[in-house]
C-alpha cells in the first residue's frame, strides 16, 4: 500500500519509494579477529530513500518535470528533450 507521506518520494517510471528497514548498533571484536563475537546493543529505526532526480522527459509529446530514480536514468527510460541554445534556432537571414 503507497502511504500519502512518501507520495512525493517516488520515481513516476518505476514507482521505487522509500522503504523501512533498521540500522543495527554491534559492539565486540569478531571472532574471527580472536574477540568472543560481536553483540547487538540497539536497533535503530530508519528509512531508506531513493535516489530522485528531477529531470526535463518528453512525456505524450510534451516536455514536463518529473521526479525519476538514477537506475531508471542510466536504463535510458527517460526521453530527453533536444537541448536548448542557439544550435536550437533556425538561421534567420543567411
């Protein structure tokens, strides 16, 4: 279920949003390093984001704003607009 606080916080390709996980706190020397283990002494609540950019995309033939995730840019799932400048304008008068 999509909750209405992480609505903004999605890719509108892909719908990757934010997710709820732990951060967990050890303390102790691994065994493997002549310690007797390491120990858990805390459990931290946390979120983790998605990496969101807000990109210029051809959408239905217009250019718009939208919010999409870097591994949807680097599959190439956005369309890019042609940049703007003066290679953009027609020659006028020559």
């Amino acid at each position: 279920m999509i909750q209405p606080m992480t609505k903004g916080r999605r890719c509108t390709l892909c719908g990757k949003g934010p997710i709820r996980g732990e951060k967990i706190a050890r303390r102790g020397l691994a065994k493997k390093k002549g310690g007797v283990g390491r120990k858990i002494t805390g459990r931290t609540k946390r979120s983790y984001k998605p990496n969101l950019q807000r990109v210029r995309a051809v959408v239905g033939g217009r250019v718009v704003r939208i919010k999409v995730c870097t591994s949807c840019l680097r599959l190439g799932r956005v369309v890019k607009p042609p940049s703007g400048g003066m290679r953009a304008r027609p020659a006028v008068g020559r």
